[in-house]
C-alpha cells in the first residue's frame, strides 16, 4: 500500500517552477508545476552530470537542466532528444489544493 505525505500546497510551488523536499533517507526531490498546473515529482538530479534539476527551466512538460541543457520529460524522468539516460520519478497527487508525495520505496542517497 502507498503511504503519502503531503509537502505543502499547490500555490508553494511556483508555475513553471520547482521546489525542493528532503525526506529522511532519500536524494532530495524536486516537486514541478507546470504552466498548465501539472504537477510532477522526480529525484533533483540529471541523468547525465547530476544538475539540480529543481534549478531548470520548466517549458511544456519538460525541465532544461541548468548544467548542460539535457530536456528531461517530468512525466517520465527520461532524456529527451538524442540524449539518454532517465532520472527516478515520485509519485504525486493532489488532494484540493494539499500536494502529497509518494514515499519512495528508497532512493539511496550516492555514496
């Protein structure tokens, strides 16, 4: 059974932006809220050099990491393009206006 935890509220995170949430044990996570209100999760990391990706600039349903431009699908957490490589997604909901993340089974944080 998926056990949430609800991180804040809808207007916390900015449109087209991104905030993060450390949960004990686990990488830091990077919530987005598209320019449509979509709301996505994935591990605050890219694929390809490990870049904030809470950093990025959200276009579409996509997040340009602020390294070396890699596009990242939010939906999917895979590299778009040519490029490849995918980061870890989160579950997300929202309940009203409450966002809830779901508890990763366990994103180990890198040694």
């Amino acid at each position: 059974m998926t056990q949430w935890i609800e991180i804040g509220i809808l207007t916390d995170i900015p449109l087209r932006g991104a905030r993060t949430v450390q949960i004990e044990g686990q990488k830091e996570i990077a919530v987005f809220r598209t320019g449509d209100g979509e709301v996505f999760a994935l591990v605050n990391e890219c694929p390809h050099k490990k870049g904030p990706l809470s950093q990025g600039i959200v276009h579409g349903h996509s997040v340009a990491c602020p390294l070396h431009n890699w596009n990242i699908a939010l939906r999917t957490g895979e590299a778009q393009g040519e490029d490849k490589g995918c980061t870890p997604t989160i579950a997300v909901k929202l309940e009203g206006d409450r966002v809830l993340l779901a508890l990763p089974e366990r994103v180990e944080e890198a040694a």
